[in-house]
C-alpha cells in the first residue's frame, strides 16, 4: 500500500480554501464596482502565491537544518530504544 500521498493534494488545500474566501467575496462583496473587486481578487492572488511559496521555502529549510543538526547531535526518540531498522524506519515514517 502506498502511504504517500497524490502530488494534486498539498496545491489542492491552499486553492480550496481560496476559491472559498473568493466565493464568499462574490456573495457579499467588499467593493461594489467590479473593477475594484477584480483589482482586488488580484491582490488576493498574488499575497496567497506570495505566501505559499515563503511557507514552502521557510519550512523546507527549517526541516532540513533541524534534520541535519538532530542527526549530528544524537538527538531523536528512535535512539532511546534498540530497535531493528525495519522497526526504527516504520516508526519514523510513521511519526513524521
């Protein structure tokens, strides 16, 4: 069984909640003209593309650094225990 997940699921979250808050925009609208409500979907866009890719970047870097000192140090709850590898691996696929 494959335990990872479709490559369409993590952009799929951020769209969702997207084109909810942009619905609920078009329901009941801020601006009442409709170029200033396009002008703003706009802006709306490019702060959410803006801040995915800063959460990407800033997250994957964090994780590896962290990794990487863990890994250096001795530092993780898989090194408590004596364990097989088999074991070790699954846990921390599982607990990751």
């Amino acid at each position: 069984m494959d335990s990872e997940a479709p490559l369409w699921i993590k952009p799929a979250f951020p769209a969702t909640g997207l084109t909810a808050l942009c619905s609920s925009e078009s329901l009941r609208p801020y601006f009442a003209s409709r170029q200033r409500r396009l002008r703003y979907a706009g802006r709306n866009v490019a702060v959410a593309m803006i801040n995915t890719v800063a959460v990407a970047l800033c997250c994957g870097i964090a994780t590896v650094m962290v990794t990487h000192w863990a890994e250096r140090n001795g530092v993780g709850l898989l090194r408590w225990v004596e364990l097989p590898w088999l074991a070790r691996l699954l846990l921390a696929v599982l607990f990751f």
